[in-house]
C-alpha cells in the first residue's frame, strides 16, 4: 500500500508508521483514524448529526441504494457519517498529500468489525471534483445529494482550530471558485446540495438555500433544485 506516497510541501513528511500513515512537520503530526468517530456512529448519536439531518431524505432506504458525492472530502470525516446514516459516498480530494491520508485511513477502518460495513459505502477519486460533477451532469447521472464543504479564509483564522489540524492549512486553499463549484453542483441535477458553512458565514456565491440547520459553530445550508 502506498508504494509511491506523494510529497507534500517543503517543511512536511509522509512517514509510513505502524499505526498509520503520518503527517509531520511544525513539530505536529497529523493521521486520519476514523476509529475516533465510533462514538458518534450510534444510532442515537448519529440521528442527532445535523449533517446527517441535512442530508437526508424522506423515506430513504439504509441500503446504500442512494449516494452523495462529497466533492470537497478533506480527512472523510463527514462522509463517513453519512455512509453511516446509510448513503453510499463518492469521495473527491483534489490535494494528493490528504488523498493518501484518507485512503490509508479506509484500509485501516477496513480492519474494524463495526467500521467495515461503513466504510465499504465510501469510494476515493483523487481528482477534481469540479470535472466529476460536470461529467455527471453530461451523462445525466445524478448523485442524490452534492455535499460541499469548501476551506475558506475565515476558517483559518478561529482559533478553535484543532492544532493537529493546522498542518492541513499547509495543503488546503481557500476556495477561489466557489461560483463554479455550486454552478457545477446545481448543473449536476441532485436532489439536495448541502452546503458546511460557519454559523454567521455569507451563503456560497450568493446562492441562498431553501432553509438551513443550524448548530453552534457551523451550519448547514440545504438547496433543493426544482424538479423537472
């Protein structure tokens, strides 16, 4: 696994560890393990998830028959709280270095009894998102729900920031394209977007959405396109 890791920007290394691929640099290290969010996986737990609330639909199935595709993936963590709540997820992470984070971190989840039936709804494209959404919507193969959650330059100035998280501000960029990312959602035909945003951020590229769930700290704004 990970014959040929990326490498990431100057002043960071990947290191292959017995626990997992490891980033380090700053004097910090940085490994997804979705082992963490067990507890949030409960069915008690995992109903009260205003993502999950966000994204689901009435009378959906818990067979993974419907699919969100995550076009700003990041570490998986969102995803996978939504293959939980029984979504199948298509994964897309454009940067290389978090791609081979996320991905090493499913083939570990693999190796858990209560994550495997889980993480086998999740699917990785290293890639753009932008093209995957557009291709879609060329051959008329909508995804369910889009679920954006775009790295903006306010976030990276609250200091509630986990410190281990502030190695990925070395390889995320504040989203320079959000008109093109919700023109290309909206142009993929789903049946929801679900935008992340902080609790008092603008909406994305002036779009407002049909109504919004609110939490503490962030908030998900719900677009339901027209149906044709």
């Amino acid at each position: 696994m990970h014959d040929c890791l990326p490498t990431p920007p100057a002043g960071l290394e990947l290191m292959r560890r017995p626990e997992g691929l490891t980033l380090v640099g700053e004097g910090m290290e940085l490994r997804a393990d979705f082992s963490e969010l067990l507890p949030r996986l409960r069915e008690g737990a995992l109903a009260r998830e205003l993502l999950v609330r966000a994204a689901r639909i009435k009378g959906m199935p818990r067979d993974g028959s419907l699919t969100v595709l995550d076009a700003t993936a990041g570490l998986g963590e969102d995803s996978l709280l939504l293959a939980a709540a029984g979504f199948t997820v298509e994964l897309y992470e454009l940067d290389k270095v978090i791609a081979a984070l996320l991905c090493d971190a499913l083939e570990r989840a693999r190796a858990v009894p209560e994550l495997e039936p889980i993480v086998a709804r999740m699917r990785v494209t290293q890639g753009d998102s932008l093209v995957a959404l557009r291709e879609r919507a060329e051959a008329g193969n909508a995804p369910d729900v889009v679920y954006l959650d775009p790295m903006f330059p306010e976030r990276r100035k609250r200091a509630a920031v986990k410190k281990k998280f502030q190695l990925l501000h070395n390889l995320e960029h504040p989203c320079g394209n959000e008109a093109e990312l919700i023109e290309a959602a909206l142009g993929a035909g789903p049946r929801k977007i679900v935008v992340k945003r902080p609790i008092k951020g603008p909406v994305l590229a002036g779009v407002k959405p049909s109504y919004a769930i609110l939490g503490k700290a962030v908030r998900y704004d719900v677009i339901v396109p027209p149906r044709s």
